[in-house]
C-alpha cells in the first residue's frame, strides 16, 4: 500500500489544517496581552493624590510611594503651593480612605536623591478619598535632616563635634586589626563589670565611704589645681630628661644592684646608730619645742628671700672681667690706697667752696629760668640766623619813677658802676616781678642777707 501526499486528504498534515476555533483562541490571547500591557504600561488607572508639606524633604520626581513596605506608586510632580508648601503629587495603585497620612523617608543618610514617600492608609471602613483629593499639613510630616540637627548646635558645639569624629578617626587610622581585637574582648569586658560592679555592691558602707573619701580627695586637689598642674609640668620634665638621657640611664640601674646590696650592710648599722642617737633627742626636744612657731614666722621670710637668691651667684661670680662682686671685692684694696690720700683734701675743698655753694643754692631758679627763657631770648632772627639782645647787668636804658619807666640818658647810664652808686646783686628771684604772696625776691637765713642785695630792686609792672 502506498503513502498517500502531504496534506491530502486522510495524510499526515490532515490533522495540523488551522479550524475557527483554533484561530479564536490565538485572538482572544492576544487581546488579553495587549490590554496587561497597557494596564502596566500606563500605571494601571491608578489614584491620583496631592500630598502637602512643608518642605520636599529632597524628594524628586519618579521617587517610589510605599504602603507597608511595599511600592504601589510614585511622585508625578513637585511644586509649590501660593503659601510657598511643598505640593507633592503622586499616583497610586491602591484607593485610600480618610485618615491617611504620609511622611518623607530616607532610605540611608549618606544619599541625596534617595527619599521616597511612605503612606500609612486609614481603615477601609472609613469613606474613601475623591480623586486628586489633597492631604493637608495635618496629615503629612516632613523629614529633619541630620543637617538640620546639627544646625541647631551653636558653631563651637559643631567644631567641637567635628574634632571628636576627626579624631576619633586619626585614633583608629591603621589600627583596625587592633580594634577589632579588642572589639573581641567587648563582650567579656562587660561581662566581667557586671561581676565587678556585683562585688561593689555586696559592701555598700566600704562604698559609701570609698566614695565620701574620693570627694574630699578630689576636692583638697581641685583647691591646688595651679600646684598640681606645676608638678605635672615638672614631671614632664624630668621624665624627658631621663628619656634623654637613657643610656646613663641604663647604665645607673646596671649599677644599681651592688649599691642597694652596700646600702643594706649602712642600713643594718645605721640601726645601732639610731639607737645611740635616741639619747640624744629626747634631749633635744625640751629646746625645739619652740622651733615649728619659728619656722612658721620664718617661711615667709624665705618666700621674699628667694627672688633675692635667684641671681646671687650671677652677681657674685659671673664669666667674664670686671663684672660681678668678685672683681669689685679685688679692686677694692687699690681704690682704697689711692683714696686714703685723694679724700682728705677732697673735704678741704668741700669745706672750702660750702659757702660758694649756700649762696648759689639761693639763686637756682634764676639759672634754670634763664635756662628754660634762653630759647625765647634767641627767638628773633634775620639773614644771618637767630640773635639774642643783650645789655650790661644794671645798666639799664630807663629808671622807675614813681611807676613810670623813664629813659635815662647814655651819659648816665654807668653811674651805677661809680663810688657814689656801689653795685649791689639782685635778690634771689628778683629777676621778674614780685608775686602777690610775697614769695619773691626772699632774702634770709640760708639765703643772701639784706645787706648783700636790696628786695625792692625789682622790675616793675603787675
């Protein structure tokens, strides 16, 4: 029997020809994936919201809406309302009821454009909201930024803050193996503070009173704050001196031992020697019982002292000639000799010009003041520079008669240095016109008598 064609009647492909129904189903599947896709193409029909703010909280467009964790939605829009709030819009594809409210989140603090909007739904038995329907301030909260809080803290809170976390990070700079080593170890380190802080209070009184101690303790060191930062400064100090010296350091302990093994053999004898020496201080007490009141009155004598002593022995001997009391002590024998012979005619002459002195002690003002007008008295000048008029003393151009000055004639201008008309000096302070009080010219003990000057010889005038 032979094979019959493809596709003939009764062949193979008889079974395979395309019926109505087949073709029917193909549609209706197409259909149904043409409509999924424009379901999901084109949100869905989802609800459209308003969402007020009062600020966007770094929310974008396209940022996810959450319910529950799960995302149902995203922001459309972002604007603002005529108040200046946030307008956010968004659409979902669940319908809400009244009593939802939304809040801003951020998924992690170190992004930007990471927020996203997450909406707690109201119950489904209360009335649903209208589409496009607005949530109001009342049911909105807007995120506080870690900027924000910082920005409450005033710019030296917000330094000092920076510093710890810089510092906190140069501390475990290439120390991480180590922290984590110690991280190990947390555990047990609380561990073991519980069992420590248990053993503290099994004895409460031991406490209260470790504590009470510790207070006055704390106390007597916070009153000697300015010594206790002295001695801290002096041990740092000594410290970085032994430091650099650490060789002589090394050497000293090396030699260490055989000195303490010597200092044991001088202790044990030094006992028998305190022995002895104890006759000896039961006497002494009677005659030093006096001596701490002693010693009280003379500290303050050795606080004074000290400034004093700070630079004696620089004064006393200090490199170089002819500069500390040394080198003065030296040469005092050879002034000596050279003024045993140089001062005894040194207080004849004293003797001898004291009287000069007395009388030109009494005419001091007149000199300074002539001193001090010189410069007034030079104060005229012509091509030739500053010039000075000058006069004989007591050879005056006009007399005084009756408070009028009167010019007198040049053959009578030296009468005054005749027989019949003796030189006679000025008074002291008898250079310018006498003061109301009285004060000048004076003439007296001390000062020139009334026979060597006459005190009505002064210029006239007020």
């Amino acid at each position: 029997m032979s094979a019959k064609p493809l596709g003939e009647e009764g062949g193979p492909a008889a079974g395979r020809r395309t019926s109505p129904a087949r073709i029917a189903a193909i549609g209706a599947l197409a259909a149904i994936v043409i409509v999924l896709a424009f379901i999901l193409l084109s949100g869905g029909g989802g609800h459209k919201y308003t969402l007020i703010f009062q600020n966007a909280g770094q929310l974008v467009e396209d940022n996810q809406v959450l319910i529950g964790g799960s995302p149902v939605g995203t922001v459309e829009s972002i604007g603002l309302t005529e108040d200046n709030l946030a307008e956010i819009k968004v659409e979902v594809e669940q319908e809400l009821h009244e009593g939802t409210t939304a809040t801003i989140r951020a998924t992690s603090l170190s992004g930007v454009a990471n927020h996203y909007v997450s909406i707690s739904p109201g119950p489904n038995s209360n009335p649903a909201l209208g589409e496009g329907a607005e949530l109001g301030l009342s049911s909105t909260t807007t995120p506080v930024d870690i900027d924000q809080l910082f920005n409450t803290f005033p710019p030296p809170v917000r330094k000092g803050l920076r510093q710890f976390i810089e510092g906190n990070a140069e501390i475990y700079a290439g120390q991480g193996k180590a922290a984590n080593d110690a991280y190990k170890y947390f555990g047990t380190a609380l561990n073991r503070t519980s069992a420590f802080v248990g053993e503290l209070n099994r004895d409460e009184a031991l406490l209260a009173r470790f504590i009470a101690s510790s207070s006055r303790l704390t106390t007597a060191v916070a009153g000697r704050g300015e010594q206790l930062s002295d001695a801290i400064n002096h041990a740092s100090t000594a410290f970085g001196s032994i430091a650099s010296q650490n060789v002589a350091f090394n050497q000293s302990l090396e030699r260490l031992p055989p000195v303490l093994r010597q200092s044991n053999t001088t202790f044990v004898n030094l006992r028998a020697a305190l022995t002895d020496l104890e006759p000896l201080v039961n006497t002494a007490k009677p005659a030093t019982k006096n001596l701490a009141p002693f010693l009280a009155e003379l500290r303050p004598i050795f606080q004074k002292l000290v400034p004093f002593t700070r630079y004696l022995r620089e004064a006393a001997s200090r490199p170089g000639p002819g500069n500390d009391a040394i080198d003065l002590l030296r040469t005092l024998p050879a002034v000596q000799r050279q003024t045993s012979n140089a001062f005894p005619h040194a207080e004849a002459g004293v003797r001898a010009f004291q009287p000069n002195l007395n009388f030109i002690r009494a005419y001091t003002p007149d000199l300074f003041n002539a001193i001090g007008k010189i410069g007034q008295v030079t104060g005229f000048y012509d091509g030739n520079g500053h010039y000075a008029r000058t006069d004989i003393a007591m050879a005056n151009l006009f007399r005084n008669e009756g408070g009028t000055l009167k010019p007198i004639g040049k053959a009578e201008q030296m009468n005054v240095f005749g027989a019949s008309a003796p030189v006679r000096r000025p008074c002291p302070g008898g250079a310018t016109q006498s003061a109301p009080d009285g004060s000048n010219p004076f003439v007296g003990p001390g000062s020139v008598s009334s026979s060597e000057c006459n005190p009505g010889d002064a210029p006239p005038g007020p």
